[in-house]
C-alpha cells in the first residue's frame, strides 16, 4: 500500500522569483498594457503567496514578475527599511531571486514601496513599484465597480469633482490626505495609492518608471516615465502638500523634506524625516561624525524633489 | 535556500530579458532598445513569442513558417481581427491592409488592443525620421524606421482613438523600439 508521502509529488523546489512561468509571463503582459494605457486599471489573475492578501501582494507580485539576479532591490514601508513588513518581504525577494539589497534609493535598480515615494529623486531606467489597497478612484462615489468601470470608460469624472466642491463648501479645504486622485496623461483618473500628497507630484514627468499594483482586486496599472499627472484641483483651490512648514528633522537638522511626528511623553512632539534610507545617507556625509572617515566611498545624496526650503523641482506645478 | 531551490535558468533568463527589453522599449518609445541575445536558435519574432505567448493568449502570423514556428509556444492562432499578438515579418501592401484589421479593444477594455510586432530596417539611413512624442519622451525624439511605408503612419493615426489603439513593437537584428498608442509620430 503507497503511503501519502510516496504519492506526493518529490520536493523540486520553487520556481525562480517564486512565481511559475506562466504567472510571471501573464504579468509581464499585463504590465506592458497598463504602460501603453497610462493610469487604466488592467486586471489579471493575482497569485496566491506565502503572505495574505492586503500585506502587499499585488506589489509583490510585479516585483516578482520583474526582478533578476543583476536587480538592486530596495523595499521601503512607510518610508522606512526597517518595518517588520519590509524587511520580511525584502528578504522574501532576495532569497527567491538571488538579488541584491539596499537602503539607498539612487542605487536601487527596482523599489517596492508601501504608500511613500523616496526623497531623492528616481532615474531613468530605475522601477518603482507601489503596493495598493484600493486602486478604484472612483469608489467613494461609486460603491458599484461595474458602474465605476463604466464612469473611467466614459471619463466620467463628474461625482468624483463634486465630491472635492461638497468638501470645499463643507470644511473649507479638500479634506483627502493620501491617495489623492490624479488624472493621469489627460484620461483616466487614479489613485496614486495611499502615498501622502506630498508625493503625488513626484509622478508627475518623472523620468522613472512607476507600476501599482493591488492584489486583493487583482488591478495593475502604471505611470510611465515623462507623462503628466495632474491631481485633481479647481482653478481657484489649487492642490496643496501637506504643510508642514517650520518641522525639523531632530536627527538631520533638515526641513522640507516629508517628516514623521513623534509625540512626546508630557505634550509637544519633536519629527523625523519619515525616509529612512535617506536619512542614512545624510547621516553618513555629516563631516564631525566618526563613521563619516571610516565609511569607504558612500554615495552622495542626490537631488532631492523639494529643495531645502521647499521648493518642488518642477517649476510652477505647484501653484 | 536560492541555490538549492529556485535556478535562473538560461530559458528564464533569456525570456526576462526581452521582456524588459520590451518593457523599457514601451517606457521610452522611439529609443532603440537591445534585445538579449539566444542561445537556443531563435531569431527576434521567436523571443518575442518566448516572452509573450502561452496556451492563454493568440497569435497571428501571415507567414505560415514564423506561423508554424510561433505556434510551439502553445498560443491560439487567430484571425488577425481578433487576435492579441500580431506578427508581420515584412510591412508590405498586404500586410499593411491587414494592420487595417486588427483590433482596438472596448472603451471598457482597451487593453485588448492588439500589439503588433513588425519587422523593419533599422539601419536605413535613407528612411524618413519619424518625431515622436508622448508619454515616455521627453519633449521629442527622432528615429528612423525603414521597410515600414509611410502609408502605415498615415493608418496608425486614423485608427488610433486613445485609449482605443494598438501598441507595436519595430524590431530588426536584435533591436527594438516601442511604440504604444500613447505616442504621437509624425514623418518629418
């Protein structure tokens, strides 16, 4: 009488990047659509891992269908390399695809981020991949997906500018933090992911090129590099960054760059630069600090996307 | 645990590399782009079908040996009206009337679009720039396409009603340069 173990199939192993071939194919296709489709939702058939759903699958997925042994990979969690969730799924990729790591973004050939874009600015030829919760724009206006799908077919985008006028005449002020939607090369209109609007104008011409990705609702779509995304704003209320004028990174001594606000015990709150991996790197160039001699050819800080006193790259993208 | 379990395998190499060959070549249209060389006796239509086709998509192909050939990738052959990879070897009159045919997707789905892979002379320095602008280019950018007649350029602008389009891909000894229907190209 057999027994389970010898009609088990023998261990071979897994496929390399995890994902069998015709997963990694079918993704490959799909990404290529959502590039010739700037800001269209594609869908395609989202593939269990050995993580839930909801903890960055769908970014994961893209990584996977992407990544090779001559890859860089850095994995960013709120701005931070450290997190629990990124250091477990930089860890996952590097095992399964013999990649590289770093915390250095200008370095990195491919990132995977949860919700932050680096403070450095992204290069040609360098890929950002950001995990999505929600990639539907349209759903706080619109619970029925087969109507929202209908309203992108259409560029309807009419309840979505009521919605932002009824916060106006409500609150005075556009109430939406993160996943601000954007509208991406003139068409369609989608959710950056839950990046804060600080980031948002970092997609806007950038010469990176950025996929999103959700796994739960098995979507994918992409920014490509040098193509206009303009969040939605009226005329006369222009978009605004969080404001966070007067904040001092108490670990770097900058300003205008997106900070963490740590609350302190008795009151009051000091902040830090929420870009971890930046922050290592202008650590590193302070002169008086003793790594500083010691640490063989670190590499500079580059150009970041907000100059020291604010100031986006772009000029007059923000009005 | 990588070396034990998971190979970068030759065939999963080469099949990585043309899709991030076509990948950047989507990203930055008119660039032209190096395809990854093969070991496995494959000319640039066959890597094209290694990165792209499997038994869950189709194909069409006029000539019946690249048809043949293509078709060991376990893809559908169709009708070039409804398939989603179009392989023209050659753009001459015939296939330039079967460009006419192809599809454009749904507004509701416009990734059915078709992608078109066409074969051409990038080395004609006789071939009329095309200028090319759009998502992915900075400002413009000029290339020379030759074997494709002008008419095509004329046709490419007809169907193309973003997001309704088609995407291609010009490919000539181990090259290739992308162009999705996002990109505006004009013969200088």
């Amino acid at each position: 009488m057999s027994t389970v173990a010898e009609l088990a199939s023998s261990n071979r192993g897994y496929s390399y990047a995890f994902l069998d071939e015709f997963a990694k194919r079918e993704l490959r296709r799909r990404i290529l659509k959502a590039i010739a489709i700037p800001g269209y939702q594609v869908p395609y058939a989202s593939r269990e891992l050995p993580i839930a759903r909801g903890w960055g699958t769908g970014g994961l997925q893209v990584t996977l269908a992407l990544v090779g042994p001559d890859d860089v990979v850095k994995v960013i969690d709120q701005g931070a390399d450290d997190s629990v969730n990124a250091a477990n799924l930089r860890r996952f990729i590097a095992r399964m695809a013999g990649a590289d790591t770093t915390t250095d973004a200008s370095r990195a050939t491919l990132i995977q981020s949860r919700h932050r874009i680096p403070e450095e600015r992204l290069q040609e030829h360098q890929t950002l991949v950001l995990q999505v919760p929600d990639p539907e724009p349209l759903r706080s206006v619109e619970h029925d997906i087969s109507k929202a799908r209908l309203m992108h077919a259409e560029a309807d985008y009419g309840l979505l500018w009521l919605s932002l006028y009824e916060q106006l005449v409500r609150y005075r002020r556009v109430t939406l933090g993160a996943s601000y939607p954007c509208l991406v090369h003139h068409r369609y209109v989608m959710s950056p992911s839950p990046i804060p609007r600080w980031d948002v104008p970092k997609l806007h011409q950038s010469a990176h090129l950025t996929l999103l990705s959700a796994g739960r609702e098995k979507r994918l779509y992409a920014v490509p590099p040098y193509t206009d995304v303009r969040p939605l704003e009226f005329a006369d209320v222009p978009f605004r960054v969080e404001d966070q004028r007067g904040w001092m990174c108490y670990r770097t001594g900058l300003q205008n760059k997106f900070m963490n606000e740590l609350p302190q015990t008795g009151g009051g709150a000091i902040y830090e630069i929420s870009d971890t991996g930046f922050v290592e790197k202008v650590l590193r160039k302070v002169p008086d600090r003793e790594a500083a001699g010691s640490t063989p050819a670190q590499a500079a800080v580059g150009a970041t996307y907000y100059d020291d006193e604010g100031r986006f790259y772009i000029d007059g993208y923000l009005r | 645990m990588l070396g034990a379990t998971a190979t970068y395998s030759h065939a999963e190499a080469i099949a990585r590399q043309a899709f991030l060959a076509l990948m950047w070549a989507l990203s930055y249209p008119g660039r032209v782009r190096q395809l990854p060389p093969s070991r496995f006796d494959e000319d640039d239509f066959m890597l094209f079908g290694r990165a792209l086709l499997d038994p869950e998509t189709s194909y069409f192909c006029p000539d019946g040996s690249l048809a043949a050939r293509l078709a060991r990738h376990g893809a559908k052959s169709r009708s070039v009206a409804s398939a989603a990879y179009v392989f023209l070897p050659r753009l001459d009159e015939a296939a330039l009337a079967l460009v006419s045919e192809v599809r454009l997707g749904t507004h509701a789905l416009p990734d059915e679009g078709a992608t078109l892979i066409v074969g051409c002379d990038l080395d004609a320095a006789d071939a009329p720039e095309i200028v090319c602008s759009g998502p992915g280019i900075e400002g413009q950018v000029r290339v020379r396409i030759g074997s494709v007649p002008l008419a095509f350029w004329e046709l490419r602008r007809q169907m193309i009603r973003y997001p309704l389009g088609f995407d291609a891909f010009f490919v000539h000894r181990g090259r290739v340069v992308g162009f999705p229907r996002t990109t505006q190209a004009e013969v200088a």
